[in-house]
C-alpha cells in the first residue's frame, strides 16, 4: 500500500522540483512521525484510573462523566474517542486552507505521535484494542463535490506507523461488480476486533452504503443502502448508524441498529434526527449527542440498541460520547 518514490540519478533543480511535486500530489500514504505536543494540563486523570464515559463539554474540553459532574481531563479536542490502549484527540490548526491534526495518546493521556492534515475534523474512532486509529475530515476543493460536501478518511496502525491519510483507493465492489467514480467519499469508520476489517459510509451518485473492508487486501465491498456513521457493537455483531428517513428536510435522521448475520433492521426508540456516529456503552445501549438548549449546543443522550424503552439524557452541553473501558 505505500508508494515510495526513488531518485537514483542526478538531474537538475528545476526538474528535481517538478518531480518532488508531482509525488506529493500523487502519494496518499506516509509514515507519521513523533513530534513533541504541549502536555495537557494536569488533571490526575487517566484512562486507568477514571473508567467511563467521556464526552467534549461546550468549552471544547474533554470530561470524565462519573456520575456526578463533568471532571475536566485538560484535553481540548474537536472530536475525542477512547479505547483499548489508548485514545485520539482531533484538534484544528490555523490558517488557510483548515488543518487538523490527530493527536495520538496513552491511557495517561499524553501525547504520543501526531498526524497533520488537511481539512476541519468531523469523526474519530480507536479500534477495541487501542492499535487502529481513524479520523474523518471535511475538504473543500474538489470540483466534483457541486453543492454537496467532500470528505477525506485515514487510518494510522499505531503499532507500525503505518498511515493511510486516504482510503479512497480501496478496491470496491458495489453490488457485484468492481466500482470506480471520481465522486468516492468514505467516512465514519468504525474497526473489528481483528485490528483488519473495518465498516464505513461510502457514497457516489447521491447514494450512501455500508461497506465492509479488509485493510491487509485493500478492498471493500457494500452491504447496505442508506447507512451513515456506522458503530460497530462491541460483540461485532451488530451496526448502529443513522439512516435518512424524512428525504428533503433539515432533520432526515433516525438511528436504527443493523444485524450484520440476519441483515435485519431495527429503528430505535429516539425518534428525534441523530446526526452523529454513536458510541456503544455496552452491547445492550447507544450514546449520541443531540442539539442542545442553547443555539449551537448539544447533550449527550443514551438509548436501548434493541429499539425498546425510552432515551434518557445523561449530560447536558457535551457531544462526542466515548466508552472507556478499564485496560
């Protein structure tokens, strides 16, 4: 998967140059590379030692949500998730065109390697074991995008170093033939425990699906139409996802919950438009962030993954829920 260009031969600077860019235009995988990031403020909490719920407060910090009040970690994030081995935080950079930048950290949550990219940050994933991380940005620029949005998706193996800043070029079979389009955006991944097989949203011609892929085949294959922000469960039998149904409105959204075995689906019991990847607390609930009181807020609210019972709020001005489960 990575593409190494090699320069064995002398030739000029103005050549030199030309081919120096024309690689970095072409070249989608890198290696990341460790540079030291400002510590977080000191909080004493950690991953180990604070279990739970985690959620972005409207300050844009990251909170511990124990049951009683938010308790402020001293991490400031766009988006925020936690898992396995550790957690990913998505921050801004200014400037113009937007950067972003993925902050990779330890239970302790410090700092461990930073990815910088273009774009303004939208999701964040860590696979169950802390090894795979992946991120979701939105891109201006590309002429195909019309009135619509672009994304741009990448995965980092913590383990390796290994980098895809973008996943376009997976091999997709749609339906049962080899699809290619130049309108390919995936975003919202969410990764199996296998640390290789991971679910996404691919979309082109003004359709979404569910995807299935093989990160070490480099394919991918579509299950599903209308599927947004897939959540794999934690016994990886299930997908929720919020799935378009009111067409031509400012609010298409409702949550439904997939049976990958029996391709089932099951509507939730909150009824009110999700637009965001939820996070599974358990096998049997979701969390998920709905606006709030305040224009431009939003509360972090849970709901049963079998469509049953009523959702109940479980903070109010926060989004980006995550389930840190002890190490």
């Amino acid at each position: 998967m990575t593409h190494t260009l090699s320069l064995r031969t002398r030739i000029g600077a103005v050549g030199l140059a030309a081919v120096v860019l024309a690689a970095l235009a072409v070249v989608y995988t890198v290696r990341a590379t460790d540079r030291p990031q400002p510590a977080a403020r000191s909080s004493g909490i950690t991953l180990d030692n604070t279990p739970g719920l985690y959620a972005r407060t409207a300050k844009g910090t990251i909170a511990a949500l124990d049951g009683r009040r938010p308790r402020d970690t001293g991490l400031t994030c766009r988006r925020f998730y936690a898992s396995g081995t550790g957690a990913v935080c998505l921050t801004t950079k200014p400037g113009i065109p937007p950067r972003a930048e993925a902050i990779v950290l330890d239970r302790s949550l410090r700092p461990k390697r930073t990815v910088t990219f273009g774009g303004t940050p939208n999701r964040a994933r860590v696979s169950p074991s802390g090894r795979m991380i992946s991120w979701t940005v939105f891109v201006s620029g590309d002429s195909y995008a019309g009135g619509g949005f672009s994304t741009r998706s990448g995965i980092l193996d913590t383990r390796t170093g290994y980098l895809i800043k973008n996943i376009e070029t997976l091999q997709l079979t749609l339906g049962k033939k080899r699809y290619s389009a130049s309108d390919l955006n995936y975003w919202g991944i969410t990764f199996a425990r296998d640390d290789n097989r991971f679910y996404a949203t691919v979309s082109t011609r003004g359709k979404t699906y569910l995807v299935e892929a093989d990160l070490n085949a480099w394919t991918a294959r579509t299950l599903r139409e209308n599927v947004e922000c897939p959540s794999l469960s934690p016994d990886g039998t299930r997908i929720a996802y919020k799935k378009r149904v009111r067409a031509g409105t400012s609010n298409p959204w409702r949550l439904h919950v997939l049976d990958l075995k029996t391709m089932r689906d099951t509507p939730l019991a909150e009824t009110r438009s999700a637009d965001d990847q939820a996070a599974w607390l358990d096998d049997r609930t979701l969390a998920y962030a709905l606006p709030g009181r305040a224009r431009g807020s939003s509360d972090v609210w849970s709901v049963a993954a079998d469509g049953s019972g009523t959702p109940v709020r479980l903070a109010r001005d926060t989004s980006s829920p995550s389930m840190n489960e002890p190490s």
